[in-house]
C-alpha cells in the first residue's frame, strides 16, 4: 500500500515566486462525488489529473491529516480527456510551481476559475515528524481542513469562501471530506 504524508500550507507572501524551478498546469476532477465522501458511502476519492502529455488517476483514502494511502496510475491521455469530460462533476485547474529549499520540493498550488486567489504549498514528507524548512514566505499549516483539500473545491470554491472560512485556523463543526 501506497501512504502519502504532505503537509499543507498557505502563503505568508510571494516572495517564493523568485525560487520558482518550473511551472505546469494541472486539470483534475473527481470521479467520486464529494458528497460520497462526506457522507461514508465512498471510502476514496478518485480523482483523474491531466499534466500537459501526461495523466494519472489516483485513489486516496479520505482520513483528514497528513498521512493517507494513496494509488497512482498513468492513464492514457485520450482516455483522461474522456473521463474529465463525461464522468467528473467539474474540473479543477491550477498553475503548479516547484520551488526548492534546502533539498525540500515545496509544490504550490495556484488556483484557477473559481477557486482563483487561492494558494496553498504542499510538501511531501518521508515520515510524519520529520524536521523540514520553514522559509519565510511559508504561512500557517491547514493539513487538517478539509475545505482545502482539492475534491472539496470544486464543491465550494475559494471564490464563495466567506471571510470566517478564509481566515479560520480550525475546523468548523460539520466539516469533513
């Protein structure tokens, strides 16, 4: 079994665009309604992403948190096309850059449409307790809520956040997956 550990964080700033190594646009959706997930009738979510040539579809299970399993599979372009276009209940864009510190791979997610001036920074973690750097521009952690986690957006986009959720630093009672 795979198991994913990655933190998640907002941005204090923009001073990481001056590190960034490489960009690329990713569109995903999500195979397994949110409300599945919510609700326990799904276990998972599936989601298909699309990364210029190339596409993945990928399972994780639905514990809040930083450490999840998580499946990924290449998927053949023509076939992710397909399923984004017939079989997900909308499609989630961003800009993805890579910005390196200290040996560290922060991947920030910047958010397009409706979810636009949302930014979040993610970092795989080899164990949940490692030691990692905190550059200056590295906002407050938001692994644990869940209107951050991608699969929620496209349900309740940034754009239709109000400001106690854009601003809340714990989870709200009745949120989840």
């Amino acid at each position: 079994m795979g198991i994913e550990i990655e933190r998640k964080f907002l941005l204090a700033n923009d001073d990481w665009r001056t590190s960034v190594n490489s960009s690329k646009p990713i569109a995903q959706g999500y195979l397994v309604d949110v409300r599945a997930l919510r609700d326990g009738t799904a276990r998972a979510s599936v989601r298909v992403r699309i990364s210029g040539e190339q596409a993945w579809l990928n399972i994780k299970s639905v514990e809040l948190g930083i450490a999840r399993a998580e499946y990924e599979l290449p998927l053949a372009l023509a076939d992710a096309q397909t399923m984004l276009a017939t079989m997900c209940n909308g499609v989630l864009e961003k800009l993805r850059h890579h910005v390196e510190v200290e040996g560290w791979m922060f991947e920030i997610d910047e958010f397009l449409g409706a979810s636009s001036g949302l930014v979040v920074a993610e970092l795989e973690m080899p164990e949940a307790h490692a030691a990692y750097p905190r550059p200056a521009w590295l906002g407050r952690e938001v692994s644990s809520l869940a209107r951050y986690y991608n699969v929620n957006l496209l349900e309740h986009p940034y754009s239709e956040w109000s400001d106690e959720e854009r601003n809340a630093s714990d989870l709200p009672a009745g949120e989840g997956v």
